[in-house]
C-alpha cells in the first residue's frame, strides 16, 4: 500500500516545492508595471527633406518583474520608420523597442502626425539692431556690418515665413572700429523667431560707427600763490602732490591746455612749513578723472642776517 501511485506522490511533492519558491521569488520581486516617456526617433528620411514632428515624445506602459524596471528611459526606444516617403503628410504607427523581459502594454499616443518638405534654401537679408550704452567717451551714430545678405535653409515652410535676419549689438561690449562676431536669428514679419532653420553664416560681424566727444589729457599741475612772506622769511621749495592731474575735456577742445593751476595760496598768512589741500582749477567744459583737490607743501626759512666785522681797538664804534 505504501508503494502504491509512488510516481504520482513525487510529482506532487516537487509541484508543491516550486510551488513554493515561485510564491517566495513574486513575493520578494512582484510583476508591476511603470509608464516612462521616451523621444520618438525616425529612421530613413529621404536626403533633401526635412522632418517636422507632431509628438517629439511618447509615453510607453511597460509590465515586468521589479528588479527589471530599473533606467529604462535609456533603455526603452520609440521609432517611426520613415522609409521611402516623400515629401507630404503622414501618420505613422510608433514602434516600441523595450527591453528583454518586459512587455509593452500601451503606447500614447500609438501614431504620430509626420511632415516631410523638401529643404529649400533662399537669401535673406540682416538688419542690426543696437541696443545697450557706448564705452566712456564716444557717441555711435549707427553701425556697418557684413554680409548684408545670409543663406537661410531648411523646411520651405519655415524659410518662406522668414522674411530678414536679425544681429542685436550690444554697445556696451564694442570699441568703435573693431567688428564684433553676432550671432544671426531668423524672423518673420511680424517679428517672431522662425525656429527649425539653419543660417549661412551663423554669425554677422558688426562694426560700430562712432565719434569721440570727450578726451583725456594728463596735465602737470602748477601750484599759484598770492601776496608776500611775512618779512625775515623766505620761500625755499614748494611742492604739489600729486604732480600730474588727469583733465577730460570735450574732444573739440583737445591740445588747448598746457598745465592746471591750483587756486591762489596767500603767503603773508604764512609762518612756518606748511601742508594744505588746495582745490584745482578746473575749466568749464572739462573736469577731473581724480579728486579736485591737491596737496601743496611750502618750505620757508629765516633770512639770514649780516655779522658786524669785530671792532678793533682804539677804533670807535660806527654809526
């Protein structure tokens, strides 16, 4: 009796055990799904035509084991076989690649809107636009560039929509004479950015057209005085610090000043060495890069007076 159905006992005993460790291995790593969004690619895009998407993304369900859900953004791939089509308007079914073990369950959306032109290419011309404040000194009364004309190619949609070609200078970062590289946006009429098209050159050399109002001259300062030294004293040095004064002045007046005075020092007032601040004269039109002001020192010393000859005897005084 024990013996009996031997083969049939052990069948179910080896059921039950995978029974077993199938129960133990969903329990540690469920089946579960999870929904990613991933580029649509297309593949075989006839040369000479250009591609416009109506869905640049697709969200794909994907059901599997747990352990294998990990990075699939990069793992999982949405294309569009585009492949022997001409120029015109499709909607293409998107095909899922996913990876090994896990199965695709929905993809919205399933078909994308696909438009096929052929590139055209046209002349288009650049208009430059200045914006910001010039360097220190000069007034920009407008700006050369070149190319006058780019190449603008891509969709003919797009590029019959582009009506001129924009550079916007900013002054600020220009010195008038030197071209600066611009980097060229296509618009339409109304103004708008035309995406999606390429410019040939991409970038414009601007050239600021300017005149110089101001200028900077660097000047010896020339301390003035007034009046005399109290009596008994005379004037040994006078020095002014700092020496040189830098003057700017309108470009039109350039070349007429030779040095800066400082205001009068009234000597009589004077007793000794002295160090004072004393305010520059500035000409009207013009003024200083530096402080207005200027330190003048005066060394005086005592004027020496004459020694009497010693008398000598017998000799009776003079005077």
């Amino acid at each position: 009796m024990l013996h009996r159905n031997l083969p049939l006992k052990a069948a179910s005993i080896l059921l039950a055990i995978f029974l077993w460790f199938w129960v133990m291995l969903n329990e540690e790593n469920p089946l579960t799904q999870r929904t990613v969004e991933v580029p649509v690619v297309t593949q075989g895009v006839q040369a000479g035509l250009a591609l416009e998407l109506g869905s640049r993304t697709v969200k794909v369900t994907l059901r599997g084991l747990e352990q294998d859900m990990a990075d699939l953004k990069n793992e999982v791939h949405a294309v569009v076989p585009c492949v022997g089509l001409a120029a015109g308007s499709y909607r293409l079914a998107v095909r899922v690649q996913p990876p090994e073990d896990l199965a695709v369950v929905g993809v919205r959306p399933m078909n994308v809107q696909v438009m096929l032109e052929k590139i055209v290419s046209q002349s288009k011309p650049v208009e430059v636009k200045l914006v910001g404040e010039p360097i220190g000194g000069f007034d920009v009364k407008s700006a050369d560039f070149s190319p006058k004309q780019v190449q603008v190619s891509g969709a003919g949609s797009r590029v019959d929509r582009t009506t001129h070609v924009v550079v916007t200078a900013d002054l600020a970062r220009m010195v008038p004479g030197v071209p600066v590289p611009v980097t060229a946006h296509a618009l339409d009429g109304s103004g708008v950015p035309v995406e999606g098209v390429d410019i040939t050159p991409p970038r414009v050399n601007v050239t600021a057209i300017a005149e110089r109002v101001v200028v900077t001259e660097t000047l010896p300062v020339v301390p003035r005085t007034q009046g005399a030294l109290p009596r008994g004293l005379r004037l040994v040095s006078v020095q002014v610090d700092p020496p040189i004064v830098t003057l700017v002045l309108p470009a039109a007046r350039a070349g007429e000043m030779t040095h800066i005075d400082t205001e009068a020092l009234n000597l009589s007032s004077v007793r000794g060495n002295v160090s004072r601040a004393i305010r520059l004269v500035v000409p009207q039109g013009a003024s200083l890069a530096e402080d207005e002001r200027v330190t003048v020192t005066l060394r005086v010393e005592p004027i020496p007076q004459p020694v009497a000859p010693p008398q000598q005897p017998g000799e009776e005084p003079q005077g």
